[in-house]
C-alpha cells in the first residue's frame, strides 16, 4: 500500500501532523519527516485558502500527503480546498448524519455527489483530469474511483455518544476523527 487512501481503506494506522501557520518551509520539512499527511488547519491555524495552495505542493515535496481541517461543514469552502489541491478534508462539527452526509456529499462530483468540476490546481496533477471521464469514473458502479476522501471530526462528547452510529454508515466517510472541546 503506498497512498494514504489505500491505507485508510485497508485500516492500516497512519500518522499526520498539522500546520496552523502560513510557512511553506515549514509544511515540506514536516513533510519530509516521514508522516503520512500533513493537515492544512484552516479552521484554527492562521491559514486561509491562499495560504493552502502553496502549503499542499510542499507537503506533496515534501513526499506527504496534503489534507485540509475546513472552518466549516460547507459545500463551498469543502470544493474549493480539494480544487486547491488537498487530498482529503477534515470537516470539523459534524454532529448528525445529516451533516455528515452533506460533507460527502460536497465532496463527490455528481451523481454521488454535488461538486462542481473545477480544480484549477489539483487538476494539472490529477491521472484523470478530464470532467468528462471524473464524472464517468464517480458512479455508483464504481464507488471507489473518485481520488478526495473525506474525514468526519466529531468535536462534541454528547453528539459522540448520541448518533455516532449513525454518522459511521455514512457513505464513504474516511476516517472518523474523535474528539471533545478543549481536547481533554
């Protein structure tokens, strides 16, 4: 297994580190350390969607995987971070199935999906840079082709122990990251 997504799929751990200032130096020598993903937090770093385009092509010289922690669980912000080149998305405050599902689901071109096609940066580097052939490769025959993964951030203890089972049969969630305000 050599990418981050067929790691997740083969539940083998991995190890990331996150950024949460605007250094490009500093996310390609994170990268080079050997950790699987470096994660963009553009939720509570000093980072913004300008800053996220350079940080994730020097995580990828870096020889990591570039994933993105969004501010928020929102259609917009959720395309235009995987157009700006991250590989997957944390989605922070997901406390239902719903919301859950609406995170895939920005995730995803259609029919699986609502994203339009548009990766002015992730397309160049992409194998499958035509819209014609992602939309092809998106359908329900064939779940696994779309390249974003998305990872659920569950930060309330109460919204854990209310619906996780719920938010865990969501379509193609990858991973589930777990925690309560504060961290503690």
């Amino acid at each position: 297994m050599t990418t981050l997504r067929e790691r997740w799929a083969a539940g083998t751990p991995t190890l990331g580190a996150w950024l949460s200032i605007p250094s490009t130096m500093v996310a390609e020598v994170t990268a080079r350390t050997g950790f699987d993903y470096v994660c963009a937090d553009l939720q509570h770093g000093a980072l913004d969607y300008a800053d996220s385009v350079g940080l994730f092509q020097a995580v990828l010289l870096g020889g990591a995987t570039p994933i993105a922690r969004v501010p928020w669980n929102e259609p917009g912000i959720v395309g235009k971070i995987l157009d700006a080149g991250a590989e997957a998305v944390v989605a922070p405050m997901v406390n239902s199935a719903e919301e859950a599902t609406a995170v895939v689901h920005a995730a995803r071109y259609p029919p699986l999906g609502a994203r339009s096609f548009g990766p002015i940066v992730a397309g160049p580097r992409s194998q499958t840079a035509s819209p014609r052939l992602r939309v092809r490769q998106s359908r329900p025959s064939r779940p696994g082709n779309p390249k974003w993964r998305v990872a659920i951030f569950r930060a309330h203890l109460d919204a854990c122990n209310q619906g996780l089972g719920l938010v865990l049969k969501t379509r193609r969630p990858s991973p589930i990251f777990l925690g309560r305000p504060g961290g503690a």
